[in-house]
C-alpha cells in the first residue's frame, strides 16, 4: 500500500509570506492530487499532475518523480489561504483503492 | 449545476439505528465514492462505484453497505451504527476511476450515542 506523508502538519505565518507544503509517497504513482479542505469542510480539488509543474493564481504545484515527492507553493500568502491542504496519490495499479491520501497540513495564514 | 449533494448534512443515531447517507451528481460522472474523514486520519475510501451497476469495497468497508441506484445517485447505508462511525462522510464523483479529478460533495456529520 502506498504511503503518503505530509509536513508539516500544522503552519502558521503572516499574511504576504511564500508558503512551502511537502507532500513524499513511498510506491511508484501515476497521479499526484492537491485538495483544499475548508474551514467550513468543504474540499475543493486544485490540481492533478504526473509530472512537472502545474500553475493556478498563485498556487504552484510541483512533482519529483525519481525522489517521489511533491510540493504546494502558495506566493504572496492571504488569510483566506487559510485550510487544510491534503496530497493524494493515485498508485500505478490505477483504480478507485489506488488513491491514498495524506492527513493534511493545516495551513494558518495571520493578517 | 449543483455538483455532488449530500443529504443530510448532520444526523445524530443512537447505537444500533440505521439510517441511508443520500448522495447525487449532476456532472454525468460515471464513477462515485464514499469517505469518511476522522480526527488525525487522511480520507479513508470505505465503498466505490466505477460505473452504474457495479460497486466495490474501499479500504475501511466493514459495517456499510452501497446501492448504485443509478448513474447520479450513490447512497451509503449503516444498517446498525455503532459510535465508531461517528465521523464526517463525503461523497465524490468523477469522470472514471483512479487518474481523474474528484468533486466532492460538502460532507455529512454523524454522531453515534
């Protein structure tokens, strides 16, 4: 079974600040997934990449392959960044059971 | 367009009732799936549906069971609860399973007593 391991589990920071969260896999995938989880619960997906680097507003999302590694950039930070952000990753058997999912940074952003 | 509903979004059962979380998308996804999220723990898959007809055990199945009752509607039934299903119950959906983007729905509270 695929491992996936966030950190750090908790952040806070200033409003402005260039926000790094890691997200490393143990088995080989095919996809990388970013979700948000809001305050209120809600979880939004961000991006799906299997490669390279991916851009959207000011989140970044980028993918090591060979160190089988992931990271979300958020530049210019803003407390409504503020949630919970969550890696997931889809094994390369593919498949609903392949997904496995992180527990989460939970990201706090002070004005 | 709605994306994926959840009904109800809180309910509190006493050990040993049953009750049917309801779950419906209107993106045309063939595939569906449930979750339950936990304190400390990441998302767990707990049943599936590739496609409209067919339903498979996730990672956490034991005491739930599935109905596809169609190509929008998935619901998830806990025919007698127990206070280790208290936990927060999310629907998604996608185009097909495994590489594609999931839309999830806004999630059902439960509380077992």
């Amino acid at each position: 079974k695929n491992e996936v391991e966030q950190s750090p589990q908790n952040l806070t920071a200033q409003e402005g600040e260039f926000i790094t969260i890691n997200c490393s896999y143990s088995v080989g995938i095919s996809a990388l997934h970013w979700l948000q989880q809001h305050p209120g619960g809600g979880i939004v997906s961000l991006f799906m990449l299997s490669s390279g680097k991916k851009k959207h507003g000011r989140l970044i999302a980028t993918i090591n392959i060979q160190e089988k590694h992931s990271s979300l950039h958020i530049t210019a930070s803003h407390p409504r960044d503020s949630a919970v952000y969550i890696c997931a990753a889809t094994h390369s058997g593919g498949g609903a059971d392949g997904l496995t999912f992180g527990k989460g940074t939970h990201l706090i952003i002070q004005p | 367009n709605a994306g994926v509903t959840q009904t109800p979004k809180f309910q509190v059962l006493k050990t040993g009732q049953s009750m049917t979380l309801q779950c419906a998308q209107d993106m045309n996804h063939n595939s569906m799936y449930w979750y339950r999220q936990d304190p400390g723990m990441g998302l767990r898959l707990i049943y599936y549906s590739a496609s409209e007809g067919t339903t498979d055990k996730g990672e956490v199945p034991n005491g739930y069971n599935v109905s596809r009752l169609n190509k929008r509607e998935f619901s998830l039934r806990l025919e007698s609860a127990a206070p280790s299903q208290t936990s927060v119950y999310f629907c998604a959906s996608s185009s097909r399973t495994g590489w594609e983007t999931q839309y999830f729905g806004p999630g059902t509270r439960l509380l077992v007593l």
